[in-house]
C-alpha cells in the first residue's frame, strides 16, 4: 500500500472531503494539521511548490496536489494504480 501524508486544517471543507474519498478506499494516512503550527505550514509550502493551501497530498512522496487534483486522479482511474504501489 502507497505512503499518503495530507496537509489540512479542521476547518476545511475540501480536506475532510479528501479524507472521505482516501477512507472510501480503504487508503490509511498520515495527516499533519498545519493550522497552528507555522513550521509545519512553511514545511507543507516547501514541499508542495510554494502553495500554501489545504489539503496538500503526496502519495509515496509524489505532491498530487489538492483535493480537485486528487479526485481527477479518481475519476481518470490513475488513484486507485497509485495508492496499490
């Protein structure tokens, strides 16, 4: 099974939706709550490019971006092929 790590904030409505999509695959996950945490959020930017919006995915240290990234990724049928690797 694929390494997930995900960004995200409590009050985001897209990260709670990626999460949703990653537990309808039976996909375990870290996640990180940069919320309160400057560090993490400067950490979370470096990796993902400089974009400092929640949620940010990395599947097996790949950034897939965000939610609207992810859930292509679903309906063009290339998740499922990630998160088995």
């Amino acid at each position: 099974m694929a390494t997930i790590e995900i960004y995200t904030s409590p009050l985001c409505g897209y990260c709670h939706a990626a999460k949703r999509l990653l537990a309808s695959k039976d996909a375990s996950y870290t996640e990180t709550d940069v919320s309160r945490d400057a560090a993490q959020k400067q950490a979370m930017m470096k990796r993902a490019g400089g974009r400092h919006t929640v949620p940010q995915i990395f599947i097996d240290g790949t950034h897939v971006g965000g939610y609207d990234e992810l859930s292509a990724l679903d309906r063009s049928g290339k998740l499922d092929p990630m998160l088995a690797s």
